[in-house]
C-alpha cells in the first residue's frame, strides 16, 4: 500500500508543472507557507504556561504531608502552599514555580527541599478536537502537542474519517487562518507533523472549514504539502 501511495504521489508531482498555481477567492486567501504562524503568545520559552484555574500536583520529597497536595491556581493567579505562602503561578512555567516553592521553603529553614510541580488538568491550555474523531472535546496543551498527537488524544479517527481532510483554525495577531492537511501525508513522512497551539481548533473530515478549499484544489494536483491561508470574516 505504501509502495501505491508513493507511485500516486510522484506521478501526480511530475505532472505538477502543468498544474495552475492554487488561487484564492473571496473567502479564502491562500498564503505562500509551508506552515500556520505560531499565535503571538508562542513566543514565550520553557514550556507549558500555567493559567488562572488550572489544577497543579506539588510533590515535597521526604516530606508526608507535603506529598502530591493537589492545589488550584485562583482568579488572581496565584496557589498557597504550606511554608512557601503564597506563590505566584499564572503565567509561569510548572519547573519556575517549583523553583519559587524551593526557595521560599529555604527561606523557612528547610534544608535542601526537592521539590516537584506537574499539570493536574488544565482549563486554560487546551487545543480543541472536533469532527470524525472517537472523543471530541478540549485536550491540555501539555509538551510538544503536534497535530498527530491532538487527534491520538481524541482516541483517533473514527472508521469514517477522511484522512485528507484535516483543517487547523488559528487566531494570528487578530487574523483568523486556516490550514489544510493530509494525514496520511504526514504518517508517511512526506511532510512534517505541525505543532499545535492554545486555542488552535482542528476539525477532522468535511466541515464548513474543509469546504472552504474545495474550490482552490480541485485544479491542484495530490496534496503532499498543507495549503496555508487567511479567512475572512464572513467566511464561516
């Protein structure tokens, strides 16, 4: 099946030459990239952001009752913890407020504390998974989230999935965007696996999303790379 797959594509790539480039219309700007912009926000570095109302596990090693105390960042930002008071969470990665935790309980004369801080659940990171997928709804934003990863935590396609029909919804300083993409593509290595942001919405087989496209690639050949675009407004 592989060995198919190939043939198809490269036969459709040599005969690409004659194909017109994709074009836009009043809907639908196609734009030249391989890839979604990150949103403004990705910028920051360190990993996953905590936000107002998520829920942590902190661990104190050695210490009982200090042992994976399950607290929640409140409206302010903010969590309390024995010895360390109160801590300045939202907005900042889990190791940075495990590091404040440390020095403030050193603070308190306790020696060499070793301290750990995880994501329980999130409710301010989440990507949302909808479509033919087994369970859509929001999924935490935790790690590297990929596309592949997003639709695997929705327990994957459901058996009447369109593979080629995977369309990514992201807000790119106040633009709305949208990309098109093939998973089976992206299994098979012919292109890379995208990274996901907060607030990015995929959407699996036919939807108003998908239905934007249908236009522009019906003179396109294959799709082995995703096509980029910005949406207007009154699009959807």
């Amino acid at each position: 099946m592989r060995a198919i797959f190939a043939a198809v594509v490269l036969a459709m790539a040599s005969g690409c030459a004659s194909v017109p480039p994709l074009q836009s219309n009043q809907s639908i700007q196609v734009v030249d990239a391989a890839e979604l912009p990150p949103p403004a926000t990705a910028g920051m570095e360190g990993g996953y952001q905590i936000g107002v109302f998520d829920r942590l596990l902190i661990d104190v090693l050695g210490f009982e009752e200090l042992a994976k105390r399950e607290v929640q960042v409140d409206a302010a930002g903010n969590i309390a913890f024995p010895i360390a008071g109160s801590v300045r969470a939202a907005g900042r990665t889990p190791g940075q407020v495990a590091q404040d935790i440390t020095a403030r309980m050193q603070a308190g004369h306790i020696r060499n504390p070793q301290v750990s801080v995880n994501l329980f659940q999130s409710t301010s990171q989440y990507v949302t998974v909808e479509g033919q997928v087994t369970e859509p709804g929001n999924y935490p934003l935790v790690g590297d989230m990929t596309l592949m990863r997003a639709v695997a935590a929705a327990k994957g396609p459901d058996e009447f999935a369109k593979l080629d029909d995977v369309v990514v919804f992201r807000t790119v300083n106040d633009k709305r965007m949208v990309a098109l993409y093939n998973l089976a593509a992206i299994r098979r290595g012919y292109y890379s696996d995208p990274q996901l942001y907060a607030k990015d919405v995929v959407v699996v087989g036919d939807s108003p999303g998908r239905r934007l496209f249908t236009r522009i690639i019906e003179a396109s050949s294959l799709i082995t790379a995703p096509i980029i675009a910005l949406v207007s407004s009154n699009a959807l």
